[in-house]
C-alpha cells in the first residue's frame, strides 16, 4: 500500500517533535493535532488562491505569480522529498528564504547540504539566501557549512517555570512581558530545538 502524501508527511512531523513534548502529550492527540495543523497550512498555502494573490501582493518580487508562492512539494534527492515554500524575512523582499514545512523522511549531512542546493534551484526566482530547516534536540546542524543558529523552542511546565526565579541569559537574549504561556516558553527547562538556516551555496 502506498503511503499518502498527507500520512507520509504528518508522520514526520510526529517523529520529530521533541522528546520533552512527547512525554507530555499522548501520542494519538498529538497525531491527531499535528494532521489538523498540517490540513490547515495545506489548505491556505496550497489550495487557497486568495491567499497566494494576497501574499503575493504583499511581497511581490518581479516576473513571480501568485502560483509561485504555493507552498510545494519537491524531490530533493531520489528518495525524499520536502514540503517547502518562498517566505521572506519581516516581509522584506531583499531578504528571502526557503522555509521547509515537513519533510519525507530525515535527512543525514550531506543529504542537507543537497537537499539545501536543490531548494535554492527550485525557488531561484526568488534568489533565496538560505533555506530554514528544523532542527530537533538531538541534531545539530551547527557544523554544516553556511549553517546558523535562528529561532530556538523552549518549553516547560508554568508551575515549573513560576516556582523557580528567572534564568540567566545571555547578553543578547532578554524577557519580554508577555502571558504566562509564552512566559513559560521564554524561561522553561528544557531547550527542545529550533530553526537553523543553511546558506545556499
């Protein structure tokens, strides 16, 4: 039997969320979260021409249509594929970047490095600097050549973080005054991975 896009892809985003969120959620609620997330950002960034026309206007690039914003699937090597899109940094045009949503399967150092040449060329009427790539826990992308730190996911329970007094940070990181639920992500336990981003040599 032939695994569906949707499943093979939902299956990813499974697999790689990280341990710490997984021991806290049951398995079939988070499947379950997990589709209904995928359903949605297919829907609007696939099959939505409003929003492709919408997005498109907001960061038109010349000689690009509103089809050339969807959000696609592409083989990047013979045996994996990724779900990728254009976005653009704070909107900005003069900084674009592929964003990969989910992938087929995991993909080893070299296959990144393929995988990331073969964005670049997919969307290279865009001229992306660098493709946005999640990076788990227990990968780190920090050796790949062209590779950077982006975003990082912390998490940890509120009682956990309200019962504590605030973390150190580094010089460049601060707090903001925010809810308790994103207070609880800024100043958790557990540092559960976030976005590297690959330059496209």
């Amino acid at each position: 039997m032939v695994e569906s896009l949707h499943a093979r892809y939902v299956r990813w985003l499974l697999d790689s969320t990280p341990q710490t969120i997984r021991r806290w959620v049951p398995e079939e609620q988070l499947r379950h979260e997990l589709a209904e997330h995928f359903d949605q950002v297919w829907g609007e960034q696939v099959e939505t021409p409003e929003w492709l026309a919408g997005y498109a206007r907001a960061c038109s690039v010349d000689g690009a249509e509103p089809p050339d914003y969807r959000m696609r699937e592409i083989q990047v090597l013979p045996d994996a594929a990724v779900l990728a899109g254009i976005h653009f940094r704070h909107r900005d045009v003069h900084h674009p970047f592929v964003g990969v949503f989910a992938q087929s399967r995991d993909l080893n150092d070299a296959e990144m490095e393929t995988a990331t040449s073969a964005l670049g060329e997919a969307f290279r009427l865009f001229n992306p600097h660098t493709v946005r790539w999640w990076a788990p826990e227990q990968r780190d992308m920090s050796m790949l050549p062209g590779a950077a730190g982006d975003d990082r996911l912390v998490v940890g329970r509120i009682q956990d973080v309200t019962s504590a007094p605030l973390p150190l940070l580094p010089d460049r990181f601060s707090f903001e005054p925010e809810g308790p639920a994103r207070t609880a992500q800024r100043c958790g336990r557990k540092d559960v991975g976030g976005w590297c981003t690959i330059r496209c040599l």
